[in-house]
C-alpha cells in the first residue's frame, strides 16, 4: 500500500494557521478534501458535479505526524486501497516535498448514497472499473 499514483500540490493560507504558527487540524482536513476531489476528478476523467455525485465522505481519521507550517511546501498523495459492495476505503498523506516527510496521515471511507432516498446504495459499477484501472489492484 506504499505507493500512490495520484499526487496533487496543495497550498497553505494564512488563515489555516493556529496560535502556534501551525497549520491547524481543521484546515488540514480541508487539505485532505481538496485532494480527494482531485483523485476523484482524475480517475472519473473530468469535473464533478457534486450535487449529483453518489458518493458521501462517512468516515475519517488522521494522524498527525509533524506539525505543517506556514512555508512548507505540500503534496496531498490519495489512493483508494480497497473497495467494497457500499464503500470505498482511501488513504492520503500531506507530503513536505523538501523533506520526503510524512506530515500528516489521512484514513477515510465513503459510501454509496442516494440522495432523493437518503440511503446507502452500492457503488456503481462504473466507478469501481475506473478506480481499479487507475490503482491496478
């Protein structure tokens, strides 16, 4: 599960940093959906219309590593690592790209949705095509 195929640059603002002069954990959690919309744009060939999407974030954890300040220079790596009949399971990482640093780890899973039943649904055939073309797993 080491390596990541999808790798997007991600920008840190002022008013993501803490008292500390660190990168609070609410705004890395942003960080981390940034990069998830631009894994799915990416596998799913193209902009998302997010009303429609059938795909709803249900759970996420992160490990904070090393705190992330104001001019590090940041990567958000993603990758789907498995994928079930309801859910997908993704991992990500903020990489500082002049250390090779692990900053902080992201784990979560999303889930199939229907949004005019409010209900789970199973993923789409479509998009588990996509993704295990694109992570070959």
């Amino acid at each position: 599960m080491d390596k990541y195929i999808f790798s997007v640059p991600v920008q840190i603002r002022m008013s993501d940093l803490d008292p500390f002069i660190h990168v609070n954990n609410g705004a890395q959690c942003n960080l981390f959906d940034y990069g998830r919309s631009c894994y799915f744009e990416t596998v799913f060939g193209g902009e998302i219309d997010w009303k429609q999407l059938d795909l709803v974030l249900v759970h996420v954890e992160l490990d904070f590593m090393l705190p992330i300040l104001y001019h590090d220079s940041l990567v958000c790596e993603s990758k789907i690592y498995e994928i079930g009949n309801k859910s997908l399971k993704m991992i990500q990482q903020l990489i500082d790209t002049n250390t090779n640093t692990v900053k902080t780890l992201c784990k979560s899973i999303l889930a199939g949705y229907d949004r005019s039943l409010n209900q789970s649904v199973k993923i789409k055939e479509i998009y588990k095509e996509k993704i295990v073309a694109f992570e070959k797993i």
